[in-house]
C-alpha cells in the first residue's frame, strides 16, 4: 500500500514499508536527477555518481521524514553532490595547472568541464527528435547554477515554488527571480528552435 | 507547470522535451540507476552508519585507555623533589608549636648555642 504524502513522520511505519516507498520515490525521480545532473556535469558517470550518493544519503538520513519531505530533501542533496563534483574539478585542474610540466608548456590549461566527454544522443532520443533537446540542454548548461537550477526543478520536476525554495534552500523571491531570468535567458538563446 | 505560475508556451514546450528526455533514458542508464537506487536501499547499506560506530567504539576506548596509561606511568610523570618535606609534617608542627625551639632553629650562631648549653650545664652542677 502506498504512503499518502503530507502525512506525519513515517516512525511508525514498518521498515519494510518505508523502503517500499522510498524505492517508488526514487524510482519515480531518478530519471529526472540524471538528467539534471548530467546537464550540469555534462559527463553520465558523474552524473550517475551525483545520483547514487543522493540516494544513499536520502536512505541512511532522511527515510524516517515524512514523505512529502523526501522530494526537496532528494534535490537539495542532488545538488550539493553536483557542486562538490564541479569544485573538485575546479581543484583539479588548479592542480594541474600548477604541475611544472604543465607551466612551461605555454598553452592555456583546458577547462575540464568543456573538455569532459559530451555523449551523442542515444538511438532513442534520436529516434524522437531530441536535436531540440540537445539545443535545450546546452543552452541550460550555460545558465548561472542558481538560474538553471530553478528552472529544472520548476519546470522539468515540477516543484512548486515553495517546495523549489526548500530545494535550493533560499527563500521564495528568489526562486522567483532566478525562474524568471532563466526563461528570459534560454527563450533569448533558443529562439532560432522555438518560434 | 503548477498553481503558482502560468506556463506559457515556451515552458510547456520545455517541461515536455525535459520529462520525455527522463524517460528515454538508454537501457545501461536505466540499469545503472536501477542499481544505484537497490544498492541505497539495501539494509547493508542503511547500516553502514552502525557498523562504524561498532568499530569506532572500542577504537576510541583503546586509545583513551592507552593515553592515560602513558600520562599516569609514562616518563614524563612527575618526580619527586628532592628535598620534599611532606614527611616531616609533624616535626614542624612541634617545631611551631615550642617557641624556644623555633628562635633556635632560626639561630645561625651554632657556635654560641653550644657554648650557651655548655654554660647552663655548667651552672648546673655548681649549682
């Protein structure tokens, strides 16, 4: 039996059941954080990384809220994994650009985020038209973090503005203003695609 | 979208193409996924966090064991100073308490002491 959302704490609740649930969650969800990572780390691996361990962490730290919880939980976790993810690249390519051998070369050390692996569409998305999807998804990609964040959980998740604040852990204007700029900035870059 | 906010076209149309791309995943995603989400679930998993805190424990309590042997017998405990009165304890309390005997032990002049007791013996017997 499903556990109706908004209810109070899942204590009380067999394990077996919130595990149930929790695995429907999940399974309902990890379409759309892959997608949502992968945009922002533009590498599947990394991306799938970014999921697993907001999955894990939801499990071990969170299983026991109420459900209805779980969703900006889930999404708040997702992102801080993503941002850890792009500072270690940051941090990496830092080092690098410091090794000695790397120094006196005189070229420009490459940004590994544009020099990371950017897979071709699969036979599916293909199949289906997704040329649209890979102009969305680059021009999402070139988005402020904040902006391009409020936009997918707004508009791919489908998160209400309050539950898109608890996400991003700002308050609701702000969610506002970045879902606003976000729409002006990808309708200015994919205009060519979508008129 | 939802009740806070009046899609217009270009959100409708990019809500579409997002959710359809989620679930057109390649079948070696899905499976990853499938996998990532199994293994988050799986009570091996859940209790990883108990089983540290099993190994973590006594860890702790070895360590804490060890360091106070080293502080109370190790090498650096402190020693004894040399000249430490503690023992004598009762003899300066007599010594404080018998006011003849306390100015004599302050006398430097040992030399006069002994020819003042040799004096009074002295008198003594001619007396």
């Amino acid at each position: 039996m499903a556990l109706p959302y908004c209810e109070g704490l899942l204590l009380s609740a067999p394990k077996d059941e919130i595990r149930r649930e929790l695995n429907r969650f999940l399974a309902e969800v990890e379409g759309k954080a892959f997608r949502m990572a992968r945009i922002a780390l533009r590498h599947d691996d990394d991306a799938l990384d970014a999921v697993q361990d907001a999955m894990l962490q939801l499990a071990r730290r969170y299983a026991t809220r109420p459900a209805a919880e779980w969703r900006p939980l889930f999404y708040r976790i997702l992102e801080n994994r993503v941002r850890d993810l792009q500072r270690r690249r940051m941090v990496r390519s830092k080092v690098m650009a410091l090794l000695p051998w790397r120094r006196d070369d005189g070229e420009e050390t490459p940004d590994p985020v544009a020099e990371a692996p950017d897979h071709a569409p699969g036979p599916v998305e293909q199949a289906e038209g997704m040329g649209v999807l890979a102009a969305l998804e680059s021009a999402l990609a070139r988005l402020p973090p904040r902006q391009r964040e409020a936009f997918l959980l707004r508009n791919m998740e489908g998160l209400d503005v309050a539950q898109t604040a608890a996400a991003m852990g700002c308050s609701d204007g702000s969610v506002k203003t970045h879902y606003f700029r976000a729409v002006q900035a990808l309708k200015e870059q994919l205009g060519e695609f979508w008129t | 979208m939802n009740a806070n906010h009046e899609a217009d076209e270009f959100e409708r149309r990019a809500a579409g193409v997002l959710r359809a791309s989620a679930t057109c995943l390649d079948g070696a995603t899905r499976a990853r996924l499938a996998r990532a989400r199994a293994a988050a679930l799986s009570p091996v998993a859940r209790r990883r966090g108990w089983l540290e805190f099993r190994y973590l424990a006594p860890a702790g309590a070895v360590t804490a064991a060890v360091l106070a042997t080293v502080l109370l017998f190790g090498p650096g405990r402190p020693v004894k100073p040399v000249n430490d009165t503690s023992g004598s304890a009762l003899y300066d309390m007599e010594l404080l308490s018998d006011a003849d005997a306390f100015d004599i032990a302050q006398e430097s002049d040992l030399e006069f002491i002994e020819w003042a007791a040799a004096q009074g013996e002295q008198t003594g017997k001619g007396g």
